[in-house]
C-alpha cells in the first residue's frame, strides 16, 4: 500500500457556487467564491512540482486536512464557519486531477475531510493524504 502525503500552505478557498451574468445575450458563468481561482492553481501546482507525486490509478482514498486562519476576535474552539468543508474539498479534489495525482475526483471511494483553527503549531494550508488499499482491477 502507497501512501502520498503533503501539506500545501496558503488560504484554503472554497469551489462551488456559481455567479451568473448576461453578457451580450448569453449566459456566463463564475466562480463566487473569491480567492479560489489562485489556490486551485497553488494546490495543481505545489502537486505537480513534489517529488514524491504518486499517480494514482484507480480507486483512492483521501484525507483532507483544512486549517484555517482565525480571527484574533473568534473565541470559539471550532471552525464552524464558512466556508463549506465539501466545497474546500471540491476546490482540493480538483487540483488533485489538474495536477495527475488522481485519475479523477470520481476515483475517490472513501473522503475524510475535517477542517480546525490555525495555530502556532500549524499554519494555514491543508494536508493531503492519498492512499489505496489495493490495485484497481
């Protein structure tokens, strides 16, 4: 059994919700959710460039740790807030396929996500865990 770790820094951003304009008679989409965009590209990125990326074929099981920067004025010990989990891990699960970690986020048959404050210990980022329990056949 393979295991691929690693963490990536930066602000976690959700991927989901749609925005939609009319632009000379048509309909455009984009993405709500500010920030997204760059890190999608800093996760496909950061992936791409490790030198220990597994591509992963098949089945996969995912661990995504999100932690989050809190707010000096948050007295609360858990990250409740926006954003989503499913949609930090949508934005994560595609970068994983952008960058051939993963053949496919449909690949994916089990998904533990959690999300907690940052704190001297851990700065913001997420830790991506992949590994399968036995070849696709």
């Amino acid at each position: 059994m393979t295991h691929f770790v690693s963490y990536i820094p930066g602000k976690a951003a959700p991927q989901g919700s749609k925005k939609a304009f009319v632009i000379s008679g048509r309909a455009v989409l984009v993405d709500a959710s500010e920030g997204n965009k760059a890190w999608r590209k800093l996760v496909t990125t950061k992936l791409a460039q490790d030198p220990k990326l597994i591509r992963y074929k098949g089945a996969v099981n995912v661990s995504l740790c999100f932690f989050m920067e809190k707010a000096k004025s948050n007295k609360t010990n858990l990250m409740t807030q926006k954003p989503d989990i499913d949609k930090l891990a949508r934005s994560v699960l595609d970068a994983m396929t952008d960058s051939f970690l993963i053949e496919d986020d449909s690949r994916v048959v089990y998904l533990n996500i959690t999300k907690r404050w940052a704190d001297e210990n851990s700065l913001p980022g997420v830790i991506i865990h992949v590994w399968q329990d036995e070849p696709d056949a």
